[in-house]
C-alpha cells in the first residue's frame, strides 16, 4: 500500500522531485523575506532614533 502511495500510478518519480523542489523554493522564499524583514526593521529604528533628535 505504502509503494503504491509512493510511486502515484507510476508518476512518483516526477511528483516527488517536485514537491522537493517547490518545498525548498518556499524555504528560501521564507529566509529571504524573514532576512528582508529585519533589515527593514533595523532600517526604520534608525530612522525613527534619527527624527527624534532633530528638533522640529
């Protein structure tokens, strides 16, 4: 039952190296805009220390 699963009427070996594929697409697409999120972050306390010393 579990090698009929795997091998998906004899397509297995195209699904699963997609879906390895596309899983490892969504990580990076993860990290990166986890990675850009920071930077943004960072960017915008600076800014905000940045106005607050300017006297208006």
């Amino acid at each position: 039952m579990i090698k009929e699963f795997l091998d998906m009427g004899g397509y297995g070996a195209y699904i699963w190296p997609s879906y390895g594929v596309t899983a490892v697409v969504m990580i990076v697409m993860l990290v990166t805009s986890l990675r850009g999120l920071r930077e943004n972050e960072v960017t915008l306390q600076s800014l905000e220390v940045s106005t607050k010393d300017k006297p208006e």
